[in-house]
C-alpha cells in the first residue's frame, strides 16, 4: 500500500471505525450500483422566459402526466389526470381554486392525499430510502416517509394508512401536507437539470429563473454568451455593464435592472434626457410586449441611444489594449465621414473596404477627432453605473452561484454539454485563437477561457483581474469565442447600415460540418469521450423547425436544442423550445408550442401541449452503475474494502 492509499484509509478509518460499519457501507454501495440512473434534463436559451421555464421546471418537459399515465392508467379520467396533474405544477393555486369551488373538499381531500402518495412511490421507486428521506420536507418527513413505505393493501396496515390521511385532514392540515407531497413529486421526478446556457437577456425575468435555479435540488449551468456578458457586468466591466443595458433597453426589459436587480438607472436616465433631448432617436425605437408602460418610451428610446454610442466607445478601448483579440473591424467610430455621411469597412477577409451611408448621423457626444474617448458626462454615468452592478447584492448572489455551479462546458455521463460550439476551421481542424501571447486549440481553448473567466470575478490582484474581465467581454463577442461563434457581431451595422449584406453574421464552420461524423468524432476525442456511446447536446443557435430543419444532428449523437424558448425567437423557429430527457431507458427529445400563461394551466388544466420524440433507446437499461456517481461509488467500495481487509490484518485497528 502506498502512502496515498494509506492516508485515505486512514480518513475514511474515520467515519467507519470498525469491520461491521465499512462491510455495511460496501453492501449499501453495492446495491446502489443497481438501481435505475436518475433522470436528466436538458434545457437551454431561456433567455428570461421565467414562466415558460418555471412550467417546463415543474411538469418535467412532460414527464410528471407521463408517470401519472404509467401509475393510473385506465383507473382514472383523464380529466382527473389533467387535474391531478394541474395540482402537482401549481398546488397553492389550484388549492386556493378547489376550496372555493369544491362542495365536498373532505373527500376531495382524501382523493388528492391517495393519489399523491401513489404518485411519490411511482417517482421515488428508483431511489434508495435515505435518498428519499433526504429529500422530504422537515414538517412532514415522518408522516411521508411512513406512507410511502407502508403497503396499504396488507390488511393488518389498512386501518393504520387511512388514519393517517383522515388525521392530516381532521387537524386542518391537508393543505401544507398537499403542498408538500407535490413538491416532493416534482423534485423527485428530475434527478438533474442541466442548463446549456443564455439564462439572461430578452425576456423579462432572468433574475426570477436564476432564483429558481439557486433553490434547484441538483443543477449545473454552462454558460451562454449572454450568461457570460452579465458576469462580466458584475464584475463592474464597463464595457460588458453597456451591452448589458443596451439589450434590455432595446428589448423594453430596463425593469429587470431597475426592479430585478435594483440598480438605479436615473444616472443614465438624466443624462439621456439632458444631452439627447433634441437628438434623432428614430433608430433606437423599442422592441416591447404587453407588459411594457410606454409611457417611458421617449425616455428609454434616448437611454437606448445613450448607452449604445457609450457602448461602441467602450468597445473600442477594449480593442485597442487587445490587438491580439483581432478585431479591429468592430473599430468604426473612428471610419465615419461626418461631412459625406458615410462609414468606410473593411472586409478582413478581403483586405478591401467600402463606404455605406450613414442611417444616423447625430451623435452629441462623439469627438470626431477622439471617437472613442467617453465625454466628461459619460465618465460619471459609467461610474455610477459601475458601482451599482458591483454593489448589487442580488446580482452578486447569482453570479456567485453561476460559477460555483457552472462551466464553459461539462462531460456529464458520458455526454459533452457546451453553449455553442467548437471552433472549427473550414477544414475541420480546431481553429486557434490568440490568447495573451499563445495560440489555444480545442477543449484548451475553453480551458484557458474559463480560467481567465473565473480571474476576473475572483482575482485579487487588479492587473489580472482586469485581464480576465476583457475576456469576459471576448468570450461575449468576440470571432474565437466558442460561446459566440460568429465572426462578428454586427450590432453597428443593424443599426447604423440599411445594406442587409453587412447584418450578416458569419457563423463559425462547425455548423456547417457537425453532420460529419468525423467532426463529431474529433470532438469527443478532444474532451476524452468515446464516440460511440456519447452525445453532443448544445444550445445558442436557433433550430427553425418552421424550415424543416431537425436540432438531431450526425444520426443522434449531436443535439442543438435551441429551439426558441425566447419570445423573440418563435417566429423563426415555429416553436416555443425544445427540452431533452434523458432517463434510463433513453433519450427523448421535446419540442414545445408556445406557452400562454400559468393562470391558463391552473383555471384550465391545460398543461404546456409538447411533441416529443425519441432520440435514442438503450440497448438495455441504465443503471447507477453506468453513471458518473457509479465511478465514484465504484472508487469508494475500493477503498472501503482496502479498509476491511485492513482491519482483518491489523494495519489499522478498528474500534469495538
């Protein structure tokens, strides 16, 4: 035995401190290894769809109605589905509903209570007894956990069962006990969630899903460009803290700073309304829902204006100190003609330039001999703005749990999860990028990005801090960022330019290759995957269903399941997202029609309407064994039996 192995025996001697304690912990781990794995579930661009993600949270993408069907089939309605269903995704408000409606709500009662307790011994099946107990609400842990063992069809327990549900409904406590046991059910119906990235941006509640997401029982993030730009907006990054605004300026979503996240935007606001109050605006319109009070149009068209300008100067400084991020062509301040009315650009991959006219020309604060400097104004908003995302406590809380739970990418199970590609030259090799002063292929490239990633939020030293906050904004824009994964972003030219040529966004050649098995393959490889048995699942594109298009790619073993969660997407894509299941029988593929309201599920039952698909059957069923947690369990009866027999010998004496 060597000195590691020793060390180790000699901690877990600790916590097992004699032959009976380890012999029992190998058979409970042993027999852990044979149960059914967990089940998985993909979502990903959520882009703020709090309402939509929070019912495909709760119904499983489906998979709660797919239990009730397997528990209840033809013994009951569907209607009493429906609504059995209906009161596991939302039991406070259905409760609030049947309890004015319902003539005989004892009886209701004891239905519901029988139903629910079957539907937590149908989800809990495949779980160990101290998985289960782990997961039981404090107040009611007992009374469940002697429910769900107890088999109310052996006469002897009959009488002993059904007093415990008359009990709970006699001392007024059905209500809290309902709300408990749905919980419960939706907890236990997902083992795991994955997020493949773009929680913020668009919608209108990112800070509602990532409060959510903190209180999940089991999650991991990989992070989307869009998750990406806010990191780096609370690290106080201003150029990321601009882009930040701008997007929730342009999409009506101010409120989500202002009132999600209460960080105050009077600064900008007063600016705005002072220096741009007689400027063109027309270009800066605001793209709104319902929701939005337009009484604060004329305010948020010149904020959006404000910001957009300090954004392109605060772009350009950053490019300027990084000649090595290769971007000069996003440098177009300094290309305007103010006298003809034009901005000259440059093809790279041409070297040729040409001039378009200008759809926009009033520009208060633009120094046409300094464009990129910030006006002595512009310096004290940035400031403010600055320290309000710092100091904003809710913020800090997500972003927080954002890199503690999260990743550029995650090899899960034997599945590779990344927001959007790997970067791909148009010959299939792994494209490389220039990262202070070396050249990074590959999964080294997302490894060096995210180390760079984490120094900016948690460096102490300010130099590399700052180092790693201009990758954050990078990682968010710029042509090698695997999150991005376009050439450019042309947020100039969509708003400056009409020729639609220069709106074009070049996307990387992984896109146009990942039906190529041999691309596929040479990714796997590069994260040390085997390809056979392995899947790519990613986000970040938008699969447009409406065009015929599939998000199966490569025969199944690579899955791009963007499939428009964002309302702002639909049009595109024909649907409202697309969401993976993946238990173990399987993978199953979901794609959603939009989603109208969660008060329409509740007065209606009507549920989240889904098609879904099979992606892939296993050959035989997976169990504990095959997973990531089977690895470490397999690791842990290795050293547990290296202890007994230990034991046995007398290298380390047990306790009696």
């Amino acid at each position: 035995m060597n000195e590691k192995d020793n060390k180790v025996l000699r901690v877990l001697a600790r916590q097992y401190r004699n032959s009976a304690s380890a012999a029992t912990e190998i058979i409970n781990l042993q027999s852990i290894m044979n149960l059914p794995k967990g089940t998985e579930h993909f979502l990903t661009d959520i882009h703020g769809e709090y309402e939509q993600f929070n019912h495909v949270l709760k119904n499983g993408s489906g998979y709660v109605r797919k239990k009730i069907d397997e528990e209840f089939g033809n013994t009951i309605s569907s209607r009493d589905k429906r609504s059995l269903a209906t009161l596991i995704y939302y039991p406070e408000e259905k409760l609030e509903i049947v309890e004015k409606e319902e003539d005989n709500l004892e009886d209701w009662y004891t239905i519901s209570l029988h139903r629910l307790v079957q539907m937590i011994k149908r989800v809990s099946s495949k779980y160990t007894r101290s998985k289960v107990r782990k997961a039981l609400p404090e107040d009611f842990a007992y009374v469940i956990e002697e429910l769900i063992t107890e088999k109310e069809e052996i006469h002897d327990k009959e009488a002993y069962y059904n007093e415990i549900i008359h009990t709970i409904i006699r001392i007024g406590r059905a209500p809290q006990f309902i709300i408990a046991l749905s919980r419960l059910i939706q907890c236990l119906v997902i083992d795991h969630l994955h997020i493949v990235g773009d929680i913020y941006d668009r919608g209108p509640g990112p800070h509602i899903v990532m409060d959510t997401l903190c209180e999940y029982h089991s999650v991991d993030v990989q992070w989307g460009n869009h998750d990406i730009l806010w990191m780096g907006a609370s690290c106080g990054h201003s150029a990321c803290i601009a882009n930040v605004i701008r997007i929730a300026a342009r999409y009506g979503n101010l409120g989500t700073l202002e009132d999600g996240y209460g960080i105050n935007l009077l600064p900008l606001a007063t600016f705005a309304m002072e220096v741009y109050e007689k400027t063109d605006c027309r270009r800066f319109s605001i793209h709104f829902n319902s929701d939005y009070n337009t009484k604060d149009l004329d305010m948020d068209t010149k904020m959006h204006k404000a910001i957009t300008v300090i954004q392109f100067k605060l772009e350009g400084q950053v490019i300027m100190r990084h000649p090595e991020f290769h971007m000069e062509d996003r440098l177009l301040l300094d290309k305007i003609d103010y006298d003809r009315g034009t901005v000259r650009m440059e093809d790279a991959a041409t070297g040729s330039g040409r001039e378009f006219r200008m759809l926009d020309m009033d520009f208060p604060t633009i120094d046409p001999g300094d464009p990129y400097a910030l006006t002595v104004e512009e310096e004290k908003v940035m400031e403010r703005l600055q320290q309000a995302f710092l100091k904003c406590e809710k913020l800090q809380r997500h972003v927080r749990f954002l890199y503690a739970k999260g990743g550029l990418y995650k090899i899960y199970n034997g599945n590779l999860l990344y927001h959007g590609c790997v970067p791909l030259n148009a010959d299939g090799s792994f494209m490389g990028v220039d990262v202070y002063g070396k050249r990074y292929y590959g999964k080294a490239l997302y490894d060096v990005l995210e180390y760079y990633a984490r120094r900016g939020y948690y460096a102490k030293e300010e130099a590399e801090r700052c180092a790693g906050q201009d990758i954050l904004w990078y990682i968010w824009t710029g042509p090698g960022s695997p999150v991005f994964g376009k050439e450019k972003m042309a947020t100039f030219e969509r708003y400056f330019i009409a020729e639609k040529e220069t709106h074009e966004e070049r996307m990387n050649s992984y896109y146009m290759l990942l039906e190529k098995e041999e691309t596929v393959d040479q990714i796997l490889k590069e994260f040390g995957l085997d390809g056979e048995d392995s899947h790519i699942v990613n986000g970040h594109v938008p699969v447009e269903q409406i065009n015929g298009e599939s998000p199966v790619k490569c025969g199944g073993r690579l899955l791009i399941i963007d499939g428009g969660f964002s309302k702002a997407y639909q049009g595109k894509t024909g649907i409202a997202g697309y969401t993976l299941v993946c238990n173990s029988r399987g993978m199953r593929l979901a794609a959603h029609e939009p989603f109208e309201s969660a008060h329409s599920v509740i007065v209606n039952e009507s549920d989240l309407f889904s098609h879904s698909v099979d992606v892939e059957t296993f050959p035989s069923r997976k169990l504990v064994a095959d997973t990531d947690v089977g690895q470490e369990i397999r690791e842990r009866i290795y050293y547990l039996e290296e202890l007994l027999e230990a034991y046995r010998n007398g290298t380390i004496m047990e306790e009696i």
